[in-house]
C-alpha cells in the first residue's frame, strides 16, 4: 500500500473517529443545547456532498470515512432535531 493512501486512511479513520464522542454524549445525555442546528445540518450536507465524491472518483479512504461521518453526523442532528 503506498504512502498516500496509507496517509489518507489515518486521516480518514482520525476524522471519522473524532465524532463519536458527540454522538455518544449527546445519545446517553438525550441533551444537545449546546450543538448548533445549522452547524450540523451544513455540514452533514457537505459530507453527503464528500460521499459521492468520493464513489464518483473510487476512492477507498475518501468513500468510507465520509460514509461513517454520515452515518455520524445524521446521528447527531436527528439527537438534535428530537431532543434540542
């Protein structure tokens, strides 16, 4: 595996990993007043965006960490849409 992709997936696993403390404390806590609604709605828009990017150009680390981070930030914004 060559360097560049080695160096995409541990950006890819970082960044996808970094979510799932507020999806977590947000599910236990049922609170989510701090979490901004449109911060979340933009930006789970844009990963959205990074996903069929991702599919359009085959890329293994772009693809999978944008699918996950989906799966996250949706996670988080329905938390927000039924508990905010």
């Amino acid at each position: 595996m060559s360097t560049e992709r080695l160096i995409g997936l541990a950006a890819a696993a970082l960044t996808t990993v970094s979510f799932a403390p507020q999806v977590w404390r947000s599910w236990r806590s049922r609170d989510t007043r701090s979490t901004s609604l449109p911060m979340y709605a933009v930006f789970t828009v844009g990963v959205g965006l990074w996903l069929i990017y991702g599919l359009m150009l085959h890329d293994l680390p772009i693809t999978l960490a944008n699918a996950i981070t989906l799966v996250l930030a949706l996670a988080v914004l329905v938390l927000k849409l039924r508990y905010g």
